[in-house]
C-alpha cells in the first residue's frame, strides 16, 4: 500500500538512462560535403569532356560559320586547372565520407580539402577572366563576325560567378567551422562523443 506524499516519479537509478544522442552535425557537414562532390565529379568531368572535344565541336560548327577563331580554344592552363579541380573533388567526397561515419579525420581531410580550394578557385578566376578578356576583345575587334554574334558573355560571367560562390564559399564555410570554430561543442572539438 504506497504512503500518502511519496513521489509518484523516484529518481531512476544511472544504470537506467538513456545514452545521450550524440551530435547531429557530422551528418550534416558530411551529407552536404558528399552533395557538392558529387556536383564537382560529375560537372567537373562533363566540362573536361566538353573542352577535350572543343576543337571537334567548333569544326561541325565551322561549316555554318565560317573559320573558328582560335581564341575559342581553351589554352592548357585552363585545362590543367580544370582537370585538378575535378579530381579534388574526389577529396572533399572522401572528406565528407569520413565525417558522414564520424571518423576523426573527417576534420583534417576538411581543413586540407579547403586550403586548396580556396588557392585553386583563385587561380581557376584568374584564369578564367584572362581567357574571357580575350574572347571578349576578339569579339569587339569582329563584331561582324558568326562567331561574335553567337557568344553569350553575360552567361559566361554568371557561370563563373556561381562558380566562385560554390568553389569558394564552402571551403571558407569549412575552414570557420573546423577551424574557427572548433573548440565550440556544436562544431564537434569540444564534445565528449567519440568520432567512430
């Protein structure tokens, strides 16, 4: 027979707690790391594509158009630096598949993935602007020109500007978070749970 102002809920016993649910973070770092990837493998690859066949592209053309100016043709740094970032890509995957299973070094893949983003979307601008400068002075000097007529600068200049935004705003973003912000227990370095 239970007695009159007992409480109805005793203290359960530290055996009986639940586990504490650990940080949902990494899974979001991690799902969003292995997105753009994906994005920067696939697009990445399709433009490598794209400017590997250029010439081929611009011959089928030539037959409407006359002659193609060689100021189309993209130069080997831009397919250099095309071909680096495409397969970095691959390493903010890894990073994001690392930190995605709360593995340890899913922080550093993060951090060394961003450094160089961030020095490869620089030179990637700079030598993107350089190669639209160009194309952009040939067109004024040919302005009568098929070929002058059928470029799109403004789009060129938004893709690159999207380009930038992506290539370069994620990997500051990653760089506050892992390294900035680190010692804050919602961006992992001051949390208790084990990244495994």
């Amino acid at each position: 027979m239970s007695q009159l102002g007992s409480d109805p809920n005793p203290p359960m016993s530290s055996e009986f707690q639940l586990p504490v649910e650990p940080p949902a973070w990494p899974k979001v770092v991690g799902i969003i790391s292995i997105v753009f990837s994906s994005f920067g493998v696939v697009c990445g690859g399709c433009g490598l594509v794209f400017l590997g066949f250029m010439r081929q592209f611009l011959k089928m053309a030539e037959q409407q158009m006359g002659p193609a100016p060689s100021v189309l043709i993209p130069g080997p740094a831009l397919m250099a630096v095309g071909l680096v970032g495409w397969a970095w890509a691959f390493m903010l995957l890894g990073a994001g598949i690392a930190t995605l299973r709360r593995r340890p070094n899913g922080r550093t893949l993060h951090l060394i993935y961003a450094i160089v983003a961030i020095l490869l979307g620089i030179v990637s601008t700079a030598i993107n602007l350089k190669y639209q400068g160009v194309v952009h002075q040939w067109m004024v000097d040919n302005s009568t020109s098929p070929w002058a007529k059928n470029q799109n600068p403004i789009g060129q200049y938004a893709g690159m500007c999207f380009g930038i935004v992506i290539g370069i705003g994620y990997p500051l973003f990653l760089l506050a978070w892992f390294g900035i912000m680190r010692k804050r227990p919602e961006a992992g370095a001051g949390s208790q749970e084990p990244l495994v």
